[in-house]
C-alpha cells in the first residue's frame, strides 16, 4: 500500500513537472521566458512551447495589440496668447520589441501607458505654447497633432528606446478651463444681446418708416379721392341746375310757386319751428296769398 501511493506521489510530481513546463503562447500575445530573473528568449508566434520547471525559468505575457491611450489629467495648458485651455486626447500605440519594452518601461503594459502619457502631455505642453487658441481650433490641428507624434517619437525612440511604436496621436476636444468659461460665456451673451438689439432698433426704425410711407400714401389717396368726388359733385349740381334751369325757364310762375314751397319746408318743416313775419308786408308766403299758379 505504501508502495502504491509512493509510486502514485511521484506520477503526481511527474506530471505537475510536465505541466509547468508547458505553456501556450496566444496570438494577441508576446511570449517571454525569463531564466533566473533575466530574458531568456521571445515568443512571437502562437502556439504551444516548453520550458524548463521553475524556479528554473518562468514566462510572462505581454499584449502585442493595439492599445489606446486616453489623456487622464484635466490641468489646463497655456497657450501663445497666456489663455488657459484643456485638451482631451488619444493615442494609438504597441509594443514593437518586447525586449527593449521591459529593459526600458516596465513588465506590464499599464507600466508603458503611464510613461507615455507624461510624455504625450509634455510634448502638447510644448506645441500648444508656440500657438493661439484660433489655430488650435482652424486647420492647423492637424499640424499640432503631427508635431506631438513626431516629438514623442523622438523620445520612444531615443538613446533607450522603448520598444514600441506609435500609430497615431489625436485631439478630441479643446475648451477653454473652468475658470474662465463663464467669462467667455457672458461676453457671448453680450454680444448676442448687443447684435439683438441692434436688430430690434433696425426693425423699428423700418417698421416706422415703413407706417408714415402707408400713412403719407393714405393721406395722399384720401385726398385724390375727394378731389374726384368734389369734382363729380360739382358736374352733377352744374348738370342738375341746367336741368332744373331748363325745367323752370318754361313755366316762371310755377318755378316761382315751386321754390315758395321748397323754402316753406325748409323754414318750417319741423315741429316747434316757429317764424316771426308781417305777411302783408314780407313777400315770403305771395304763393300762398295769390292762390294756386296757373298754367
């Protein structure tokens, strides 16, 4: 019995044996077996490999991928003019040579991400300084994104390079900093206030202009209009006193008598009218005196 579980033990450290020495290397992955604390060799291809037990030698993965680098920190940066702006921003980079990677940066990818975020934060420090908020936001970004990729490449690339590469660096927002977007804010409205009112006058200036135009043309339709009338009043009177004139020349005596009772209706037509006349000696009632007119 003993026997059989000393024989079972050591299949058991056999096999625990063979099993640390095996390892699969994945295809997003970079493979590095380490022997006694330093860099054996690199496994770039996928797959599966061996190694010697530990503490002999050990390995450790790194990503080979592409990795994105999203700007942390929100401290504003000065431009050429002295204005205080924030900038968000990415970077796309690998690592290119695992060995140079861990002599240089570090043993883990967030060790390299680190690194390169002061890096990438100083190189805009510096581009930024040499421009003005206007450039920053016409099409000289696409300058300033170069020039950040090509100084922080100089520096990945360096006297100690890091072992990896940069794809590409760019911005996603430029804002002026807290502390003064509210000032920015308010000369907006300002100006927004100041362009309305200027508009608001303009429009009442025209508006006004716009009723004495309509009231002159009234008046001056009102007037071409009673002209008309009164002229048209006038013919007709002209034709009804030719008429009337006409009528009357042949028959005076009944014009006579008919202009008497046109003059009585008028003087005494109404009601309460009350005339004060001598009638033998005021002519105004000869055609009630005389009797009816004859023809």
């Amino acid at each position: 019995m003993n026997k059989l579980g000393f024989i079972g033990a050591t299949l058991l450290l056999v096999l625990g044996i063979a099993i640390s020495m095996v390892f699969v290397v994945d295809q997003r992955q970079f493979g590095v077996v380490y022997q006694l604390g330093q860099i054996q060799r690199v496994i770039t291809e996928p797959g599966l490999n061996f190694k010697l037990p530990p503490p002999v030698q050990n390995v450790s993965y790194i990503d080979k991928r592409l990795l994105t680098l999203d700007s942390q920190d929100t401290e504003p940066m000065l431009t050429a003019e002295k204005q205080r702006v924030v900038i968000d921003w990415f970077v796309r980079w690998r690592v290119s040579d695992p060995q140079a990677y861990i002599r240089n940066v570090g043993l883990t990818e967030a060790a390299g991400a680190q690194q390169l975020n002061r890096v990438v934060r100083d190189a805009f420090q510096e581009e930024i300084n040499r421009r003005t908020v206007r450039e920053l936001l016409s099409t000289k970004r696409e300058t300033l994104m170069a020039d950040v990729k090509k100084a922080v490449l100089e520096t990945v690339k360096g006297a100690k390079p890091w072992g990896i590469d940069i794809n590409d660096v760019r911005i996603t927002r430029i804002d002026y900093a807290e502390s003064i977007t509210g000032d920015v804010y308010r000369r907006m409205e300002a100006e927004r206030e100041r362009v309305a009112k200027e508009l608001r006058a303009t429009g009442a200036a025209e508006g006004e202009q716009i009723r004495a135009e309509a009231d002159r043309e009234r008046e001056v339709i009102i007037a071409n209009a009673y002209r008309d009338a009164q002229k048209v009043k006038g013919e007709g009177d002209s034709e009804a006193n030719r008429i009337y004139a006409e009528a009357f020349g042949k028959d005076p005596q009944f014009a006579q008598f008919y202009r008497s009772l046109d003059a009585y209706r008028t003087s005494v037509g109404k009601k309460g009218d009350v005339m004060v006349i001598d009638p033998a000696t005021s002519d105004f009632f000869k055609a009630m005196q005389g009797g009816a007119p004859r023809r």
